[in-house]
C-alpha cells in the first residue's frame, strides 16, 4: 500500500477519491490545530449538542483522520462539513491562528466534487445558487412573484402546508416596494468639499430585498464627500456558493468583479460593501482566484468600518431611540471589526446604544443554513432572541442581509415589535439635510 501524506498506510476502500482530495486541499493546514479547545464554546453548534464532533477542534479530528486513512467511512465528515454553521468564530477563540475557514470551504468543496449521486435537496440548492441568485433578471422574477404572493396576502395559505415547509416560508423576508429595486445611478457626484472617490459593490440578494440599505450607503458617502460610482457589470460575490462547496463556480463570479471593479482600482479610495458576507468573501478572494483576487481584495472595505475611519465630521440629526447593535459573523469574526459599528452609533445624538448577552454569538442564519438545516438553525437562533427581547430595545441593528432577515423571523415569531435595520440606515437618517 502506498505512504500517506501523515505516514500512515493508504487503506483502500470506500471514499479514496474524497481521502486523495482531502490530502491536497487541506491536509497540511489540519496540522495547525493543536486540538487545546479553546474554540469548544465559542462554536455554535457545540453548545447546542454537547458533542465533540460538532466542534471545530472535532471536525478537524475528522478531516485529518480521514485524510490520513484512520477513519474509513466518510459519512460523519460529511454529515459534520455541512452542519458547521461556518461563522468562524473559533477563528476569534484560536489562539493558534488556524485558518477553519478556508478548511471547511476546501473540505465541502472535495465533497462535493466526489459526489456520485447528490440528494434532491442538493440538487434544488445547486440549482438555485446556480441558474437564480447571480443572474439578476431571473433573481428579479422570483423576487417580484413573491410581492405579488403577498401583496394578496396569499401567504397566509402556508399555514396549510406541512411544518417544515411552513418554516421556510416564515423566513421570506418582506419585499419592498419596486422603487426601493430601482438600480442605483451610476454616478453620485460628493457633496462640499470632495474627499475622494469610492465604488459600491451591489451584490445580488441586496439590490432586490435590501436596496434601501445601498441606497442609504451611497447617500452618507456623497454626503461624507465621496464621489460614488457603481460599476454596472458587478455581479454576485460567490459567498454562497464557496460555503456551499461550489468553489469553482464562486471563482468564475470572483472573476467577474475583479474585471469590474479592477479597471477603476487606482482612481478609487475603496470599494464599499454594506452586506458583511460578501465582504468578507472579497477580501479573501486571492485564496480564490490567486492574485488578481488579491489586488480586488485590498480595495474591499465594509462601508461601517470605512466610514469609521474615515470620520466625516459631519452634523448628525437626534434619533431618540434604544438600539441593539449586534454582530454579524463575517464582519465581526472573518473582518475583525467590532468596535467601529459601534462608535459610529454612539455618535448619533439621543441614540442609546444598549448592550445584550453574547452579542458576537452567530445568530443560525449562515447563508441558506435555515433553510437547509432549520432545526439547528432554530436552536442557534433562541437564545440571541431571549437575550435581545430581555434588553428591550426599538431597533436591532446589524450588518449582514441574513442575519437581518433571520433576526426578524424571530422575533415576529415571538410576536415583539423590535425592528432590525442596517447600522447605515440609522446613519442616514442622521446625516439626513433639513427640509424646509
């Protein structure tokens, strides 16, 4: 038998194409976990169950077991690939800076290259991420259907169907009305005296469900004194994909911005995102696509945390209200920004910013994890509800579109009145002029 890369004899049999793709993908970056366990509470998933596989430290067990060829069944690797909620949290807790990120991508992504026979909800997952979410016209469809659906209140008929089924629904999220899907101008010229010129970054899902968050961002830049472009062939950042496993087609996405956005890269400040998903993603997109990637990645800023550098200056409107800032895990966690969002909230005159248990903690919406994993998703998701109906605020404010979206089924299933917004919104409003 052949030498493994750990030196342990290749043992033949079920899963050899998944071990050999493992042992290039990530075997070398499993030596890196010193297996100390400090990222045991910080996971999500382990809080919930109790066991050590649904840990970080335990799925690592599993992917370097496998790959070195002491486990010979894949199926709990599998089974535990896919159950991460991927927040990186353990990333914060590591003391030894192993990148569980990347792994958990590389692992999905040979696991679903090895697969002989994808289940159907695989296949519905595979086909929406492929053929709907980056192709606007289509997106756009399906996202008009649904006004429709419940502009007639036709919605309400989910009550009929079965209880997984009628969860799902639960989660659609409120569609805005179509001028809040107008694509935004091209060009915003600064306001006052101009400080320089940055581009937003659209995304897929934003324009659709989230415009007025784009829209607010790209009026407090212009207002901060940002010429503001938005480039018009961008496209979707390939989040989704990549933690779902198809990295190779993130990578052709990953391609298209970088051919976007690169072209006006040395006349730009900084390309702006108000979704901490996707700017994570560009920011890690040369371990993606090499170093094109890399040159697109140092030019992706999260807009809180640009605009939290950039200090503006500028006269901010009282808004009377108690706001809940919580975390988003890719921009807290994957971007290593906390205190920024925060500062900026406390700027804002008569705003209480009130503090709520374990804010940093994921809140189970994970991409589409509540849709194909909603049980899990419910039990993450109960105790950040508790701990922000025991605070009591107005307004929830966080930065990631999932998150919101998830937040606000929750607490409309516990029938509170808390309403969640993007941070940038409340800047807006802020920075909003007087009318006469």
């Amino acid at each position: 038998m052949a030498s493994d890369a750990g030196g342990i004899p290749e043992r033949e049999g079920v899963g050899s194409g998944l071990r050999e793709g493992l042992r290039a993908a990530i075997y070398s970056k499993t030596l890196d976990c010193v297996h100390c366990g400090l990222c045991l509470q910080s996971c999500p998933t382990y809080r919930v169950t109790g066991r050590e596989t649904a840990s970080p430290r335990g799925r690592i067990y599993l992917m370097r077991g496998f790959a070195e060829g002491r486990l010979q069944d894949p199926e709990l690797l599998v089974e535990e690939a896919f159950a991460c909620l991927g927040c990186r949290a353990c990333e914060t807790a590591c003391p030894s800076g192993v990148r569980y990120g990347e792994m958990l991508e590389r692992t999905r992504a040979v696991v679903r290259s090895e697969e002989k026979d994808a289940s159907l909800s695989t296949k519905i997952e595979r086909f929406a991420l492929r053929e709907i979410v980056p192709r606007p016209r289509r997106l756009g469809i399906l996202v008009g259907l649904l006004r429709w659906v419940q502009a007639l209140r036709l919605d309400r008929l989910s009550t009929l169907l079965p209880r997984g089924l009628r969860d799902r629904v639960a989660l659609a999220p409120r569609v805005p009305p179509r001028r809040e899907r107008r694509r935004m101008p091209l060009l915003t010229p600064a306001e006052g005296v101009r400080r320089g010129r940055v581009a937003l970054f659209e995304g897929c899902v934003m324009p659709e469900l989230f415009g007025r968050v784009n829209d607010a961002a790209r009026l407090v830049l212009s207002r901060a004194g940002y010429e503001v472009i938005v480039p018009r062939n961008q496209g979707c950042c390939g989040a989704l994909h990549a933690h779902s496993g198809e990295i190779g087609f993130a990578r052709e996405l990953a391609l298209r911005n970088v051919r976007a956005f690169t072209g006006e890269l040395g006349q730009l400040d900084a390309i702006i995102v108000t979704s901490a998903g996707c700017s994570a993603s560009m920011r890690e997109a040369e371990s993606w696509i090499g170093e094109s990637g890399g040159v697109l990645a140092d030019g992706v800023r999260d807009v809180l945390d640009f605009l939290d550098d950039a200090r503006p200056g500028l006269p901010l409107r009282p808004i009377p209200k108690r706001v809940c800032y919580d975390d988003a895990c890719h921009l807290v966690h994957a971007q290593g920004v906390a205190a920024g969002p925060r500062r900026l909230l406390q700027a804002i005159p008569e705003l209480v910013l009130v503090s709520h248990r374990n804010p940093e903690a994921c809140c189970g919406a994970a991409g589409i994890y509540n849709l194909t994993r909603p049980e899990m998703s419910r039990a993450v998701l109960q105790p950040k509800i508790d701990a922000l109906i025991e605070a009591g605020p107005d307004l929830v404010a966080t930065a990631n579109p999932g998150c919101a979206m998830q937040l606000s089924a929750g607490l409309a299933a516990r029938h509170s009145e808390i309403g969640v917004v993007h941070p940038i919104e409340l800047l807006e409003e802020a920075t909003r002029p007087v009318t006469a």
